[in-house]
C-alpha cells in the first residue's frame, strides 16, 4: 500500500514531534508499505523519510521546483518526482496514494488533509483520510467536524469517514474496512 503522508518542514516544540514521525515511519516500513509524501529533508518530513528508509522502506518524495532550489529536497529518497507547483504536488500525492494521513503540523498541513478530505464529499478522492491524533494535537479539528455535524453542514456518514486516532492497530483496521462515501448530490 502506498501511504501518503501530510506533514511539515517544522519540526516542532518538542522532540515529541520527532517521536511522532518515526512511530508512524517504522509502522509503513515493518508493514512493507511505501512512503508518499512532500519530498523534503527538514523537519516532520526529514524525520518521517529519513525513519522509512533506514527500516528498508521505500519513499516516494514529491517536490516542486520552487522548494527543490531552496535546497528542501530530500537527495536519498527511493524517488524523487519534480513539479511545477503546490496543486500539482497535492494532485500527484494523491493519485500515487492508497491512504492519506496528517501528523501534526502546521497550515499547510491542515490544508492538504482538509482538502482530500473535501475531495472525499465530491468523489474526488477514493482514500480514506486519517488525522494522526497523537496527544490530542488534533482535538480541536476534530470538535470542529463534530460541530458541522451539529449543525448540518455535513453528514454523519461523512463525518464518520474521516479517522481520528494515533492508534495504528484502529488505523490499519480503519484503511482496510474504508468504503468510499456516497457523492454529495444537491436538490
């Protein structure tokens, strides 16, 4: 499986962060699954890489020129994919992708997951979408989604669709049971 992964250039506060980025990188490399994610050295995204491949995993790495020329490619990666733009990095991310998942970071971050998980409303996206919940970093996104239910603003099919969880044994369980949500229709 191939396992798209949101996450920064940023490492953080803490080293807990860090912690973070290899639990899930030992789990997609002991789980023979591949790595997708932004391509870069620094950060989430060094930390998560650098942990795949030291495992023996493979990764994927998508970049566009802009941040390749400021250094920010990752020059070990199994793969390394260049484009042209942000919104043709998200697209390719995606479509290598078989699951998507946010670890905690910043709005870039917030942005990529909320999207796919948009996406996922319209029949644009058939992956299931996970937000790594460790140490409730994402509580508050999560309340959020809890709220537009309450108010109807979406489904609570949809709003079932999307995990949160830092439990990989549930997320596992989670991707292998996922069942794409219905188009959104209007009337």
């Amino acid at each position: 499986m191939n396992v798209t992964v949101y996450c920064g250039a940023s490492q953080g506060n803490s080293p807990f962060y860090s912690q973070v980025a290899k639990k899930l990188g030992d789990w997609i490399a002991q789980n023979n699954h591949t790595l997708i994610y932004g391509g870069g050295k620094a950060g989430m995204m060094g930390k998560l890489a650098n942990t795949v491949l030291k495992k023996g995993g493979q990764v994927i790495g998508i970049i566009p020129t802009f941040l390749k020329e400021r250094e920010l490619a990752h020059s070990d990666l199994t793969e390394i994919i260049e484009v042209n733009s942000m919104a043709e990095r998200k697209q390719k991310m995606l479509d290598y992708g078989d699951a998507c998942i946010a670890l905690p970071g910043g709005p870039g971050t917030l942005e990529e997951i909320t999207e796919v998980i948009s996406w996922s409303r319209i029949g644009k996206n058939q992956n299931p979408c996970i937000v790594y919940n460790e140490n409730n970093y994402y509580d508050a996104l999560k309340n959020m989604y809890d709220t537009m239910v309450n108010h109807d603003f979406l489904t609570h099919s949809d709003r079932n669709a999307i995990l949160f969880s830092n439990d990989l044994t549930q997320i596992e369980i989670f991707i292998q049971n996922y069942k794409t949500p219905e188009i959104r229709s209007y009337s």
